[in-house]
C-alpha cells in the first residue's frame, strides 16, 4: 500500500467523524432536551411516631363493612387464595386446606390435611369472623409458625368482601356481626 492509499483512508475516517460530530449537533439543536432542575427522584418522608411513644391502634368497623361487603366481589378477590385453597363443598386440599363452611367450624378441622403444629395447637379454637379477620390479614403475625405464606390482605373493605364470600360458602351460613370492631 503506498502512501497515497493511506491518506484517502485516513481522510475517509475524519470525514464520517465530522458527519457524526455535525449529525450530533444538528438533531441536539432540532429536539432540544429539557434537562431536569434537580438530579435524581424526590422521596416523600412522613415522620415516624417519636421513640417511645405508641402509635395509636387503627379500629376497623368490620360490622359496618361486613353489612355492605359484596359476596362477589369477596369472591373476585379470593381467586388469589385459589393458588392453595379450594372452595368447593367436597372438593380436594390443594397446598392449603379446602375452605367450605371456615366459618364457624374450629382451626385444624380437616382430618386429610397435615397442619402445622401451631395450627394443631388451635384446634380447639373456633374460626369465627375476627379471628378470620386478623389470620387473613397476617397469618403470621396472627399465628406464628404457621405453614401459610401469605402476605395478607390489609384492605379492609377487601378482607369484608372475603369474610361475606368464606361465610355464605358453606350449608349454613352463620350471621355476620353488626357492631364488631377491630384493632
């Protein structure tokens, strides 16, 4: 190669540098960015309640709520629970026990279904609708050690909703509490 050759390869390289360089301020000039005031994302802070002082206990008007829960809608939202439970009268345990007729009936109440020995410790105890209340909400935080590895539902006309639908499946539907409230 000799030294003409070079030069129209080296004069070809600086040509598209300046076709780039030109391109680059030509479409800078055309779309002008709006550059952000500030870098980064602004995050709102609420103040946490001082040390020491106890955050006060939110109440729920469950039997308000329960009084205008939609049975469907609770339905709706229980076809998340349907990943583990069942609701059909009759119908086989999934990874979580078949729920037809909860309400009422005590906690570890299907003999072919292997509880946790939390649950097994409750047996004795009755699923009414406060005690569906606080598991479904945070079945850890309501029973500890249970199998259960769901975060829970917070919403509280959502968790009405589902109490209505898990109390009208069932053969006898048991009556929904008109003044109960939670903490």
């Amino acid at each position: 190669m000799n030294g003409l050759e070079l030069n129209k390869i080296a004069a070809a390289i600086l040509v598209a540098g300046i076709i780039a360089m030109v391109a680059g301020i030509v479409s800078e000039v055309l779309y002008e960015p709006e550059h952000p005031k500030t870098r980064g994302f602004s995050v709102a802070v609420t103040e946490a309640p001082a040390a020491g002082a106890p955050a006060a206990p939110q109440i729920v008007e469950l039997g308000l709520l329960l009084a205008s829960a939609s049975i469907d809608k609770g339905k709706d939202i229980a076809k998340k629970c349907a990943t583990c439970h069942t609701f059909g009268k009759g119908e086989a345990n999934k990874i979580g026990p078949n729920l037809y007729g909860i309400v009422g009936s005590s906690h570890a109440h299907k003999a072919d279904f292997t509880y946790s020995d939390a649950m097994k410790s409750l047996h004795e105890k009755t699923w009414d609708i406060e005690a569906l209340y606080h598991f479904i909400n945070s079945p850890q935080g309501a029973i500890k050690g249970t199998k259960m590895a769901f975060a829970g539902i917070k919403n509280p006309e959502e968790m009405a909703a589902v109490l209505a639908y898990l109390n009208s499946n069932s053969d006898s539907p048991k009556a929904l509490p008109k003044d109960l409230k939670i903490k």
